[in-house]
C-alpha cells in the first residue's frame, strides 16, 4: 500500500513539474523576437483537442466486446457486437462540445500568458525608445 502511494505522489509530481516547465518555456518562447514562437504551445494544446474531439467521433457508433460464461460446464466465448449508432445526435454534440471546451483550457491559459509576456515586451521596448529618443 505505501508502494502504491509514494508512486502516486512521485507521479503527481511529475506532472506537477511538466505543467509548471510548459509555462516557464511558455514565457521564455513569448520573450522570443518572433511572434510565432509564443504560438507553438497553443497551437500544439489545440491541435490535440481537436484529436480528440475526431476520435469521440470516430468511435461513436458501435462497440464490440467479448463475453465469456460457463454454459452446462462448458466454457462458451462469444464475441458481441452493439449498435449504438441511434444515440441521440444533441446529447453526441454535447459531449463534443464539452470535451473541446475542456481541452483548450490549456490552450487559453497558454494564450492569455502568452499576451501578457508580449504586451509588458512591448511596453519595455517603447520605454526604452523613449529614453533613447531623450538623450
């Protein structure tokens, strides 16, 4: 049991330490002279919630599992197959739409840094113009 959970911690640190090294290159790509760069992590965060929007789409219609049971003594397997291309169409779209909200949070939080890293860059640049331009 204290195996399970120090490998628990260990792994919420891991991702503790993935989410806090994306922000960081999140800033340092922003401070970059080219726009573009500050762009590349977004771009990547929705590219992926786009994937996963296509994939709940091209898994909705049917599943097929297997099912095994003692039949007289006997050990049947059967494979089957369910149908559920007649699920409701708005509560499909609903669980797309929900699924793309929720994964561009990332996307969003790596904008907004992603505008206030340029903008205060740029309010830098402007001040030190202005000094040169005093002197």
């Amino acid at each position: 049991m204290a195996v399970v959970t120090g490998f628990r911690i260990l792994f919420l640190f891991f991702l503790l330490g993935i989410l806090v090294g994306g922000v960081f290159l999140q800033i340092y790509l922003s401070k970059k002279n080219g726009k573009w760069l500050g762009l590349i992590l977004p771009l990547i965060t929705f590219s992926l919630s786009l994937l996963v929007v296509f994939g709940m789409a091209a898994y909705v219609g049917s599943e097929t599992f297997t099912v095994s049971e003692f039949v007289d003594g006997e050990l049947v397997t059967r494979v089957v197959h369910e149908d559920h291309s007649r699920q409701p169409i708005p509560g499909a779209v609903a669980g797309a739409i929900f699924a793309f909200i929720m994964m561009n949070i990332p996307t969003i939080i790596l904008l907004v840094i992603y505008k206030v890293v340029r903008e205060k860059d740029t309010r830098q640049r402007e001040v030190e113009k202005m000094s040169v331009h005093d002197l």
